[in-house]
C-alpha cells in the first residue's frame, strides 16, 4: 500500500525529468562558479524574530539536528532572506524562520508505517511542534506547506512566499542553484557565521540512507537521479 510522500512510477518519472531539466539549465552557472569580488564585511546578520516559538525551535533544531545540519538550516534562513530581496517577496517572518530552521528534523528517522518521505516526517512534525506551543492553526499549516515542498525539483510558486524561499534556499545551499543571484561577499558573510566545512559529504551520506530507508520517495528519487553530481557541482564547494 502506497504511504503518505511515497511517488508513483508515473510521478518519480516527472519527478526525475524536471529535477534533469532544472539541472540542465542552471549547469551555465554551476560551471561557471562565483561571481568574484563583493564587499565582504557589508552584509550583517539578519535578525531572527524575537518570539518565545523561535527561540524553542531554534532549541529543538539544535537538540534534534547534528552540527553541519543545523548549520545547513541557519544558512537556509539567510539565503531565503537575501532571495526574499531579490525576489521582492514579503514573506511572514516567523513562518520562514520556523520552515528553515525545522525543514530537517525529520532525516535519518526510522522507517513510518505511513509515512514514506522525510520531508512529510519532518513537516508534521513542525506543525506539531508549532501548534503544541499554542501557535495559530494557519502558522501551522504554512510551515507545514513549506517543509512538505522543500525537496520539489521546481519551486513551488502556488504554495506562498514560504515555500518558494525555502524551496530555493536550500537547493541554493545543496546544490548551488541561484547562488549566481547573490553577491559573493554577502554568501562569504553567511558562510563565516554558519560554516559549511563537512556539510556535502554528511548530506550526501544522509540522502544516500534516505534513499535507503524510503526508496519510493521525493529524496531517494532525486538521488537516483543524479543528486551526488549535482553536490559535487555546487559552486559553494569551490
């Protein structure tokens, strides 16, 4: 029986062929690599939004997640910031935050009788964390949206602003698509407060054990579909 996440032939199909189309066309810049130069020390920290649910998901993220994951989220919470910016996108702040931050809680967990994606695992949990701590069904919801898309090889425009940022965040941090958007300074920026030494090769080996655990899902599919390429690609590596 086919569990929550898990994809059809006909949808790992689709799944794979705009995963290779979207690869296809930002390999341009892959190649290419950083744009070189930058101001380097203009870029300050974007600011976290102050609410007790942000502090405790920032608390759950550190007790759940290994260090280069963490990592790996906060650098997510910056680039969907910048590319907010460059989008002129108005996303809700704590909803952005709270999907980046808890967007990874669910790798590496056991095997769900009925879930089949880490990416759901991980986006009910979310929603269970926020609306548990007293928070509004919609924030739920919207969080819940974002981590649930997160792995889709083409932004989820239909789902908000959320989901778009966080969407394109953290393939910008796997695999380095849109980093060419950026300026080279602001990502050396986020780099020096959320470093990324370690980060492809434990992601890498986490997707590997994901296609593993759940093989009919979003992950094991793009992994499959040539994923370690695509990280060995990244121009953030270089």
């Amino acid at each position: 029986m086919k569990r929550d996440g898990e994809l059809s032939r006909l949808r790992q199909i689709h799944t794979v062929s705009a995963a290779l189309g979207a690869q296809t066309m930002a390999l341009p810049h892959l190649v290419r690599g950083l744009r070189r130069g930058g101001d380097v020390s203009g870029w300050p920290a974007p600011v976290p939004p102050d609410s007790r649910l942000c502090r405790s998901a920032l608390e759950e993220a550190t007790d759940v997640l290994t260090p280069a994951l963490l990592a790996h989220s906060l650098r997510c919470w910056e680039f969907g910031t910048a590319l907010a910016q460059v989008d002129d996108l108005a996303p809700d702040p704590e909803a952005l935050y709270l999907a980046c931050v808890l967007h990874d809680v669910g790798v590496g967990a056991p095997d769900d009788a009925t879930t089949g994606c880490f990416a759901l695992l991980g986006a009910n949990r979310a929603r269970t964390f926020i609306t548990d701590r007293g928070a509004a069904a919609e924030l739920g919801e919207c969080v819940h949206t974002a981590i649930a898309r997160h792995l889709d090889p083409r932004t989820p425009r239909e789902d908000g602003a959320e989901a778009r940022l966080l969407h394109d965040a953290a393939h910008l941090d796997v695999v380095g698509l849109r980093a060419h958007q950026l300026d080279p300074g602001q990502i050396a920026e986020i780099h020096a407060r959320h470093g990324r030494d370690g980060f492809s090769s434990e992601f890498a080996a986490a997707m590997r054990n994901e296609a593993r655990i759940r093989p009919r899902s979003t992950a094991a599919t793009l992994w499959w579909s040539g994923m370690p390429i695509a990280i060995a690609l990244n121009p953030l590596d270089r």
